[in-house]
C-alpha cells in the first residue's frame, strides 16, 4: 500500500477546505486572466507540427556596419541565428558578416531585462512629485490606458501652461502638436563638418572606391580603428590593399586592434595634439621643399603668401605660420614634439614618408576631431594631406571617412532602397529640421535668428541656468519643464551619452516631467518618469537597412510584439487620439505600407556605371498579397526573392564599371570643374570657415591650421607647463568606441559584457609609478565625476595618456556619488567648443587605487529588470 | 478494465483531489500579482489546510510562516505591500532579484523565449493547452508551469471517473516528466531566490511551500505510476 494515497484518504480537513475555496472562488469569478486555456486538438496538433524558418532579422545599430543577420524561428521563439551565406565569399565580393554583438542580437531582444509593461516612477505625480527621487525611486507596473492618458494629459498641461518652448525632444507627435526644443552640435563627426563644408565643399568627405585603395603604396590611417569601430568588411577591404602591397601608417594614442591587424609602422600622438604633429611635419616638409608646389598652386588657396584668397591678409598664409616669418617661432619637429609626444626623428621620418610615397592615401577617422577646438585639427590634416598632391589619382586620396560605414569603401552607391513614403514634419520650433535621434545634429545655419534649442553640451545647463546661447543672438532665456523621449528607437541615451553626466542627473531631477519608451532600462529611462514598453525591429515590419555603398539589407518581422510592447507608431497615435490630433494625419501610411514603398523605389546601378534602374520585379499578385497600394514594375530580383533572401549586394571585380576616382576631373582642370567652395579650389586659407565657426559664439579659429591649447588638453595637465611640473589631473583621457556595444546599446549583454570587460588602460610605467598592477580596481577622477573600473596595464599605451570605452551604461552609487560603470561621460566636461562639438577626447584625469571595495567582473552584475 | 481494478483507480481520487487543490493554490500564488479575493481565502484558513503538512519539513515551515504572517495581515494595510513585494520579486522594481522564467535558470544565455520554452509549450499543445497570453508572455512562467500541473491533475480526476485507463497512465507518465525535467529542475534556485529576497513572510513562506509541495508531489506520482501502470 502507498503512502501518499493512503494518506490522502486520511487528509479530511484538506479536501473539505478544497470544497470550500473552489465555492468561494467560483462565486467570486476569479478566473485566472493568465494561465492555460483549453484548445481542440487539432489546432494543437497543427502548431506542434510548425517546423520553423530562418527570418532575416534586422541588425539596425548606429554601429558603423550592416551586416546580415538571420534568425530561426520556431512559433515565435528564435532558436539560433546564423549571418551571410547568401553567396561564397571572396575579397572582391564578400560576404556582410555580423559582429559580436549582431550575433548577440537574441540576446538582447529576448533578455530578461527587457521592458516588459509601462511603468511608472512611484513618486512621480503631474508636475513632477518628488523628482530628487529619479534614478531611485521604486516603479509601478500601470496598464497602458493609464500610462498614455497620463502623458497625454501631462503634455497637454505643460504646453498650455509654459508653451511648446519648454518641452526638449521632439519626434514626428510633437512636431505635429506644435514642435519642441532641438539639441544640437555634433558627436560622431566631431568638428568635421565645418571644415568640410567650406574648405572641400564636401569634396574630402568621399573618396576613392575601395577596388582603388589596392593600388596604394601608402596607406596611413589617422585615429582610426576600423576593426573596433567599423565591424564589418573594412577592415577585410584594407587587408586586400595591404595584400596588395600598401604600407599602413597607424596614428593613435595607443597600438590599436587595427594596427595590431594591418599596420607596418605606429607613430604615438597625445590625444588634441594632432594638429601640432601635422604642423610639425609640415615644416618639414618645406624645409625640406618636399611639397607638391605645382598641385597647391594650382589646385588650392592659401598655402603661401602668392596664392592667398581674394581680400585676405597675404601674411595669414600658413608657409609663413609654419615657418615662424611673423610670430618668429618656428613650427619645427621639435617644437611638435614638446606637445604631442612623439619623437622629433619620427615626426621628420613619417614626414618624409608621406611627402614622397606616391600614390598615398591619407585618411582619418572623426575621433581626432572630436576635442576641443577640434577644427584645428581638420584644418591640419586637410593641408598636409593636400601638401603631398594625392588628390584625384589612381590609388591616392586625402579624405576623412564619411562614417563608419563608409570607411575603406568610397565610390558611388550601388544599390540603395527607395523612400518609405511617409511625408516628412517639420520643427515649428526649429526650421528645416525633422524629428529623431539626430534632429539637431550638425545643425549648419549659426547665422539663422529662428531657432529654438541649445548645444548638446549645453543642455544641462540650459535647464539648470533657464538660458542657453542662440548663437548670433546671443544667450536667450528658457524654462525646460518636460523633456520627451517618445521616439523612434534608435538606442538615443543622451543622459549617458553626452558629456557631464553629473550635471545631466541634476537637470534631470529638476524638470516636471521625463518620458521615454524604450527596449531596456537605458540610463535616460532609468532618471525617467513614466517608461514605455518599446518593440525591438524584430518585432516590426521590417526595413531596408544601408550601410556600405555596395549592399542592401531587407529585414522583416521575426516575431510579435514581447508582453505588451508596441511599436513607436502606435504609442503615437495613441497619445494623438488623446492630445486632439488625428492619428491618420501623424500617420497617413501604415508601417507595411512604408516597408513597400522602399522596397518598390529600390534602386541598383547599371552595369554601365553610371544609370539606374528598379530593383525589385512587383507583380499584381504581390500587391494583392501584402494588402498595400502599387504599381507593378520591373526589376533585377522579384520582391518574394528579396525578402527571402535578406540582402541584395552588387557583385564586384576589379575592372568593373564602378570605380571612382575622387576629383579626378578637379585636379586635371580645376578652373573648368570648380568645387563648391567660396574660390571653387581647395581652401587652407578659408575665412568663411573661421567666420562660421565664430558665429556659434563659443570658440574661435583662425582661416589657416593653427595649433591652440585646448581647454583639458595636454597643457592642462601640468601645474607649470614651461618647468613641466604636472597639476591635479596629470593625464589626458580619451575615449574609444568599445566592441562590447554600439555606443550604448548592447551594454545590458552578459556575454558581451563578458568577452568585453570595460577595463581602464594605462601605460605599464605610469601604473608603475602610482603603484598600482593590472586587476586593480582604480578611482579616476576629472574635474567633472569620478569612476572606478578595473585596471588593464600595457605597454602598447602612450605614457600620460589612458582610455576608456565609451558606452557604459553609469550605474551611480549614490553614497559616493562614484559611477560604478565607468561611463566615460561621468568623466567628460560640458565645454562649449566650435559648432556644438562634443570635445571628449580632451578630457584630464588623476587615477588612484580604489580604497573601497574592489568591483565585480561587469558579466557578473545584475542586469537592470523592471516591468 | 484489466489488470487494474475499479477500486485501486477510485482510492487514488483522494489523492489527485489534493494534488488539484495544492497546485490550484501554487498557481494563483505564482502566476500574477495576489488579488484581495486570492488572499481573503487563503487567510479564511485555508492555508492550515494545505495538505500534507506534516509531511515535509519545509513544507511544514513554509505553512506555518504564511500563516503567521495572515494572522495580522488586512487588505486595508497590507494589501499595497504584499503586492508590491510580488512585483518588485518577479516583474519589477529596478533590479529583479528572481527571474520567474525556467529558461532564466537553465537557459546557459538566462534569456527568455529560449529553446526551454518551446519544449514546455510543446507539452502543454500535447494536452490541447494553449497560453492565454500566447507570445507575449514565455511559457515557462512558474505560474504557467504550475497551472500545466494543475490541468492536469485535474484531468486526472476526470479520468478516473471515466475510468479511461490507457489516458490516465499517459497523464501520469506527462505529469512526472513535466515535474522531474522541468519543474524540480529550477525552482530549487528559484526558491532559494525568494527566500532571500522577499519582504513578505508570504512569499518567503510561499517559496518554501512550494519547494516541500513539489518533492512530496515527487512522491506521489511515482505511487500514482505504480498504481495506475497495466
């Protein structure tokens, strides 16, 4: 006999209380609104035969690649991922192949952290409740009706009572409701655009197509490190031209991944030092006469006092500057050297390298431009380069790569997809601007009188201080009462990535009213108020992604919306139903629509080179399948193929149709084929860039290259700079994008965070010196905040001078006030510089071994879980 | 009927009435946040009446704790808490101490929606069930898991009337899997989990029901093979 069964036999009181708790809750009526249902047999049946499919899942990160990404899917549930194997690869047509963290993408979707259901700060009421509380507070799990009428109601208030002007954030509802204020400068590019715009006209921002760069003898790459910051084929493309013969120069703080990869010689330079350097070569080079007189003369303005530009100072030429003619202090390699670090012989080396290595490529990252001053550097890199003569040739180029994506690639766009149809809206508060993550980047026009917004390093104070420069207008008054991240969800986390986090939590916690959606609890929906759930891409429609000229990526929905997350579209048509706006004038079209729109306007070259055509064949039948308004067409590839498939990507050969050779036509006859500059030629001496710059109202830079300090560059490392005695933050900062993430998104990955511990690195003989040995954990303090990280000692770093990842996502103990993640911003000070330039890579810091408790592995923390 | 006579099927309807109740009181617990009706009844004494409480020890602690912490407990003062402590374990607040997922446990990557979930999902299609909140919410939810168990043994009470011997077994040999391959192979941790995180002695007192319940229930159903094989 059993015991159990028996047992149960004697168990009178359980089965008489059983009796009487099932009465009571079928009277009550509490069914289980979660739990199991009952389904017949068949239909179970059928989903228990469901063998699963692989889906081309989108990679969409501001990563710098595009890579193809695929998921199997099984009912919903994505078993495993695999990337390109749509075709065999070769270098001359390689196969996009994902990263770490694309091949992470299910991690990130399918985490634990993901937000699952809106949320609500507790403390937080209309107004703003206790707002010391953000970043503290416990959250409240509330149903969506409750969540979008309040931040209907809330939005409404805050517009009524202090006007759309004190709203900072906007996105397609707000510029229907009546637009908000903009953040704007620039952070990727650095102090790039500028330059660009009125020296090159743009011209330096394109360059040869990568089949070219094989004919190189020389490559040098400038802060650049493509095998971090460009996963993908860059990395793969230089290879070929390193295979083929070129030599690769690497300027950078530290032996990178990339110069460990490609390089044949590494020259040190201190972080906003680059200018000096380049000046310094510069010398040399006319010391020397090693500069190419015919192509300056012919092809620029400004170099000498001969070939200035109309109206200016013939003695503002920069031979003259370089030589010391005027301010009798020769730039000479020496004189480099005292600021940038590197040896005076390796200045006139490299010098002499690039002077008469013919055909080079001379090509930079944005990383040395993002400092303070950073044109400086731009203006520097610009002039030497052109000093050399390799402009429009076969296998030469001086050029700064036009993003991530197109590092190692130039040359004209292949394939691209079509428009998505949905009509653009503008800013009422900002004219010509959109809405979205880069609403206000590089915003151009300092001369305009009819904006409304600040520089990114600016808002913070602008929120704390109720003013903010309008550039020519001067400061003008503000009362920042909501700031709104409903948006598309790009991984925008300015909180986190913009300097002076500190100060950001401040101005954060003074404000009414802070609403985002998003996919985790990123750092600005952590300092939040009310969170909306957000879909990740895979929960949507699907897109046409591009990132290198040669390949598109068709991606579609691999699986519905996760616990109640929406999509963007939704939360607005929600909230516009709730603010008095009509949904279908927010959205005329539906996201299936958009899809197909981009998909039947794709457009691929013609194998002449020069023409268009339609990419994708639409049948009838199709557009009767996906339910959207068409025409049918004619195409290389049909639209069930495409989509099947994942990626269209232009077959390449080395005698191909598509190779260009940058400004070719310029430099053959510059009078007949002018660039869009003020003189039409390649300006060194521009005044208009100078004058532009002015207009900001935050910093100033002569016409011509010159080397200024920058505020916490190396000089303000020192006490006394002339007697060399260092001051209270002895070494130079500079921040690098991390392989563990896309800036900040993918942070909240264990394995990443696993494979990519966020180490702080310093040069051995510093560590040395401080006492202090790899694994420790250290304290590294700026003028701005203070972090603490593991520390990793090397070699391979210059002396002075360490790095951090940029991305971490801060994880602030508010006993210490010290960021635990070591997120660079922590780190990094709000200075106003040039076009709204974030300056991080001129940041000055102290480092000390940490006294309280040594850190955890970042794999072995708990990840940030809410609703 | 063969081997198996009408009078050892109908002794064990004791016991899969006691196991209904169980698992219908685990299920309510873990599925979602406590509702006043779940937790009025509860404190109405039916907590004292868990079955087999002298049978475990922590089972036996678990109840003794949950009770205790009834005794002075009112909807007017605590209810706010005692939620509050569910959602801050299991959904939010900032840092989630303990994931309610298997696939959190046993999944190497601790994602959800996760290979675990497919199998669990797939035994419940097995049984014609289906989650409610199919795709947006993973099936190897501990409440989820729980209410599999419950349906179940509730099956098997209705199949004892129907005298339905072939299905029974069948029933049986599921339930068994289900609780030695997925259930007992992470609530263990979960449990643990709990115990060290919650504020309530609820849960606390809950968490360690549940870890006494589901080794008696181990018991059980392998009685329950024995007895229902042909």
């Amino acid at each position: 006999m059993s015991n159990f069964i028996k047992k149960a036999m004697e168990q009178k009181l359980s089965r008489k209380a059983f009796l009487g708790w099932s009465a009571a809750l079928t009277t009550a009526a509490v069914v289980p609104s979660y739990g199991l249902k009952q389904i017949d047999s068949k239909a179970a049946a059928e989903q228990l035969e469901e063998e699963g499919k692989w889906v081309t899942a989108s990679c969409w990160h501001n990563c710098g690649g595009r890579c193809l990404n695929k998921a199997f899917v099984v009912g919903g549930i994505v078993t495993k991922q695999k990337t390109d194997d749509t075709h065999k690869d070769s270098p001359d047509y390689p196969q996009q192949r994902g990263c770490a963290r694309g091949r992470s993408q299910r991690h990130q979707v399918f985490g634990a952290d993901r937000i699952k259901y809106p949320m609500k700060r507790k403390h937080w009421e209309p107004g703003g409740g206790k707002k010391e509380l953000r970043g503290r507070d416990e959250w409240v799990r509330i149903s969506w009706d409750e969540a979008l009428d309040l931040v209907a109601e809330e939005l409404k208030r805050v517009k009524s009572k202090y006007g759309n002007e004190s709203i900072l954030g906007t996105s397609r509802l707000i510029n229907h409701y009546g637009g908000g204020l903009v953040r704007w400068g620039s952070s990727s590019s650095g102090a790039w655009g500028k330059p660009q715009e009125h020296m090159t006209g743009f011209f330096s921002w394109s360059a040869n197509d990568r089949m070219d760069w094989r004919n190189a003898k020389l490559i040098v790459m400038w802060g650049s490190n493509p095998a971090w910051s460009s996963a993908g084929s860059p990395t793969y493309n230089l290879l070929q031209a390193k295979k083929a013969g070129a030599k690769f120069i690497f300027v950078d703080p530290q032996i990178s991944p990339s110069m460990k990869t490609l390089g044949d010689q590494y020259i040190p330079c201190r972080p906003g030092t680059d200018a000096a350097l380049l000046i310094g070569m510069a010398y040399h080079m006319i010391e020397n006469n090693l500069q190419d007189q015919d192509f300056l003369n012919r092809c620029t303005v400004g170099f000498d006092k001969d070939h200035m530009p109309e109206g200016a100072d013939p003695n503002e030429n920069f031979k003259d500057y370089v030589l010391g003619t005027y301010d009798g202090i020769a730039k000479t390699p020496e004189w480099a050297s005292e600021i940038c670090g590197t040896n005076p012989a390796v200045i006139r080396d490299f010098a002499q390298q690039i002077a008469t290595t013919k055909p080079m490529i001379f090509t930079s990252s944005f990383a040395p431009a993002r400092t303070y001053r950073g044109q400086q550097f731009c203006q520097a890199f610009l002039t030497v380069g052109w000093m050399t003569g390799n402009v429009g040739k076969s296998g030469a180029g001086v050029w700064t790569n036009n993003y991530a994506s197109n590092q190692s690639y130039g040359g004209k766009t292949l394939v691209r997809g079509g428009g998505r149809g949905l009509p653009p809206v503008f800013n009422p508060l900002f004219p010509s601007v959109t809405y979205g993550a880069y609403d206000g980047y590089r915003f151009g026009k300092p001369k305009n009188t009819d904006f409304h917004g600040m520089a990114y390093t600016e808002t913070y104070d602008a929120i704390l201080n109720n003013e903010y420069h309008a550039t020519v207008r001067g400061k003008v008054p503000c009362d920042i009462r909501m700031i709104w991240l409903i948006r598309d969800g790009s991984g925008y986390n300015y909180l986190n990535q913009s300097s002076g986090i500190m100060k950001g939590i401040k101005a954060f916690r003074k404000v009414d009213a802070v609403f985002t959606n998003d996919i985790a609890l990123s750092t600005i929906s952590k300092y939040a108020d009310i969170v909306l759930p957000a879909t990740t891409e895979w929960e949507k429609e699907g897109m046409i992604k591009s990132g290198n000229p040669e390949a598109i990526i068709v991606t579609k929905k691999v699986i519905e919306p996760l616990f109640e997350a929406r999509t963007e579209e939704w939360m607005d048509r929600e909230l516009a139903k709730r603010i008095g706006l009509n949904p279908d004038e927010v959205y005329p079209i539906n996201e299936k629509q958009q899809l197909f729109n981009s998909l039947a306007g794709a457009q691929v070259i013609k194998a002449d080179g020069n023409d268009y055509e339609a990419l994708v064949t639409i049948t009838a039948k199709d557009i009767k399948n996906w339910g959207v308004d068409g025409k049918p067409q004619k195409g290389k590839i049909s639209l069930e193929e495409l989509v099947e498939k994942g990626s269209f990507q232009v077959p390449r050969s080395p005698n191909d149709n598509f190779t260009v050779i940058q400004g070719e036509a310029f430099v053959k006859d510059p009078i007949a084929n002018p660039l869009t500059t003020k003189s039409g030629k390649l300006e060194i001496h521009c005044q208009s860039l100078s004058d532009d710059i002015a207009a900001y109202g935050f910093t100033t830079i002569p016409p011509i290259a010159k080397y200024e300090p920058p505020v916490e560059g190396v000089e303000d490392t020192y006490k006394d700079w002339n007697k060399k005695i260092k001051g209270d933050y002895p070494f130079q900062l500079y921040t690098i994008h991390y392989a563990r993430r896309s800036h900040s998104v993918f942070d909240n990955v264990p394995q990443l965070r696993e494979a990519f511990p966020q180490e702080f690195v310093m040069n051995k003989r510093d560590a040395n010196e401080l006492g202090l040995k790899d694994g420790d954990t250290v304290l590294i303090e700026s003028r701005h905040g203070k972090v603490i990280r593991p520390l990793f000692v090397t070699e391979t770093m210059m002396p002075g001078v360490v790095t951090l990842g940029e991305g971490a996502w801060v994880e602030i103990d508010e006993e210490t006030g010290i960021d635990k993640a070591g997120a660079t911003n922590t780190l990094c000070g709000t200075h106003l510089s040039g076009q709204g330039e974030e300056p991080w890579n001129t940041t000055n810091v102290r480092v000390e071994k940490y006294k309280g408790k040594a850190l955890l592995p970042d794999a072995e923390w708990q990840q940030r879980i809410i609703f | 009927m063969n081997q198996l006579s009408v009078n050892d099927l109908t002794e064990t309807q004791d016991l899969l009435e006691l196991r209904t109740f169980a698992y219908d009181i685990l299920r309510r617990v873990f599925l979602a946040e406590p509702t006043k009706e779940v937790v009025t009844q509860l404190q109405n004494g039916i907590i004292d009446s868990f079955p087999f409480k002298d049978e475990n020890m922590k089972l036996n602690e678990g109840i003794e704790q949950v009770s205790n912490y009834l005794k002075t407990f009112t909807i007017d003062k605590n209810f706010e808490q005692l939620h509050w402590d569910y959602t801050r374990m299991f959904i939010g607040p900032y840092q989630v101490p303990v994931p309610i997922w298997e696939s959190a446990y046993v999944n190497k990557d601790g994602l959800l929606f996760q290979e675990e979930t497919l199998q669990v999902r797939r035994l419940y299609l097995k049984n014609n069930l289906l989650s409610m909140q199919f795709g947006r919410e993973a099936e190897d939810h501990l409440g989820l898991e729980l209410d599999f168990m419950y349906h179940l043994s509730n099956l098997l009470t209705d199949l004892v009337k129907e005298e339905n011997v072939e299905q029974l077994y069948k029933t049986v040999v599921d339930q068994n899997s289900f609780l030695k391959e997925h259930l007992l192979n992470w609530t263990p941790q979960f449990c643990e989990k709990v115990s060290i995180s919650a504020d309530t002695g609820f849960y606390k007192g809950m968490a360690k029901i549940l870890n006494g319940f589901l080794l008696i229930d181990k018991i059980c159903l392998e009685e329950l093979l024995a007895r229902t094989k042909q």
